[in-house]
C-alpha cells in the first residue's frame, strides 16, 4: 500500500479527488489506503481504481511497474476527470441547492458511507437490513423524539461527540442516556438473558400488536366517516371543487361521532 501512495502522490491525485472518482467520501478513501492489502478493498472500488491507473495483475502489470511519464500521467488524469463528470451527470444526480454547506456534506458524507456498506459483497444483506431499520427511524423521528436521544447515545458512547454535550432538552437526553447506559451495561456484562426477558418482550409484542389494532381501528372509523360525509354531501369522489366542503363535513361527522361516544360512557 505503500507503494500506491506514492504514486498517487507522484500523479498529484488528491484523496479527496479520489474519493469522487471512487464514489465514496474521504474518510473511506483513507480507510481503503490503510488496509495492508489491495483484495481487502470492496471489489468495486478495486477495479475502478485499477482501471484508473491501467493496471492489469493478470498480464503482470503490477504498480510496482509502473513508470509515471508525461503520457501516462495525462491518460490517467483524462480518466479520472471522465469519471467524475460521468458520475455527476449520473441518474443518481441529488439536488443539494435548497441545503447549506454544512447539510450538503453530511448528506453526501451519509450516501456515500451507505453506499459504500451495501456495495459490501460481504456484509450487503446485513447492511441492507440495518439501513432499512434506519429508515424507519429517520420516518418516525417526529414522532418518536426519544430517536435523536439514541442517535446522541451512540455518538457519545463511540467516541465522536463530548458525553457532556447535550443538543436537545438537555434533562430529556440526560435521563435518556443514563437510562441506555445502565441497559446496555446490563445487556453486555451478562446480566440479561432470553429466559429472564420472555415476560418482558411479551408485554413489548402486546404493546405494538394493540398500536396496530387501535391505528387499523382508526383508519377503518375514518374510511366509514369518510363514506358517510360524500353520502350526506351527496358526492361520489372528492375532487378539488368540492374537497373544503369535504373536510368541513368530515369534520362536523366526527365531532358528533366524539358527543355520541362521551355520552355513552
């Protein structure tokens, strides 16, 4: 690897020039150099850089061979310049304009590193699972704001911000942090097993299961407050004519339909 370096600091190519041609951000392009062999690269990022320096192991033409003269150094540097217009011209193509700079790089720096996991011939499948558990949370944030306090977690427990930094209600995230840390002090030291949590995760199931009934409940109450509203407005479909009428009507239903039910109990 030492060996590449070098030679890519004799080409003038720039990690971060790197990691566009690559696709990936510029920390991974400096975790890729770090690595003591070239087949513990992702075999696509291997390939690209081949053949960015034309290199073919199968002939023998290793970087160890290569002598960098004025044509060559032009023919990678046409390369590598392709490349990145290709990949900025791309149907990948994200609109970052409506983001400030500090955005736009942490969105770029996030795809990349996704990218890069689930283009992971190892651990696709697994990073697959993981992103979309992700995405649901990115989903839920605005309801669930209990999400933020574990994304702080993990940053503190992993080294990347101050333990004593708080950016949301900081008595929230205090109680939240103590409360994962003694959780997860228990769960790694053995003091939890399956046997001992059956109850528990029990009552975790029964919990989600009786969300999903009262949400499911909620949505049929809607689609019959919904039947109801066209009926008595004599509509058969909403229609944007017609939709303010709608809503107000709907409205008015369930407001009766909340005055039957507290009378009722």
């Amino acid at each position: 690897m030492n060996k590449l370096n070098d030679l890519l600091q004799e080409l003038g190519i720039s990690k971060v020039r790197l990691a566009k041609y690559l696709g990936v951000s510029r920390q991974m392009v400096y975790n890729y150099l770090e690595l003591n062999d070239m087949n513990k690269w992702p075999k696509e990022k291997k390939i690209l850089l081949y053949k960015l320096l034309d290199i073919s192991e199968e002939n023998g033409n290793k970087i160890e061979n290569i002598k960098v003269t004025t044509d060559y150094l032009m023919s990678v540097e046409n390369r590598l310049n392709q490349n990145v217009r290709k990949g900025n011209n791309g149907e990948s193509y994200l609109d970052f304009k409506n983001l400030n700079k500090d955005s736009q790089q942490l969105l770029s720096n996030i795809i990349n590193l996704i990218k890069d996991r689930l283009s992971d011939e190892k651990k696709g499948a697994e990073s697959l699972n993981a992103f979309t558990y992700l995405y649901h949370m990115l989903q839920s944030m605005d309801n669930v704001p209990e999400i933020k306090y574990i994304f702080g977690y993990i940053s503190k427990a992993t080294g990347f911000t101050d333990p004593e930094e708080f950016k949301f209600n900081e008595d929230k995230q205090f109680i939240f942090e103590g409360i994962m840390f003694s959780a997860l002090t228990l769960y790694n030291n053995g003091g939890a097993s399956r046997s001992k949590l059956t109850e528990t995760h029990r009552k975790f199931v029964q919990e989600i299961e009786k969300q999903k009934e009262e949400k499911l409940g909620r949505t049929q109450q809607l689609n019959t407050f919904k039947i109801q509203a066209l009926k008595e407005l004599g509509y058969t479909e909403i229609n944007e004519s017609n939709a303010a009428e709608f809503l107000e009507k709907l409205a008015e239903i369930e407001s009766r339909s909340s005055i039957i039910s507290a009378g009722e109990n």
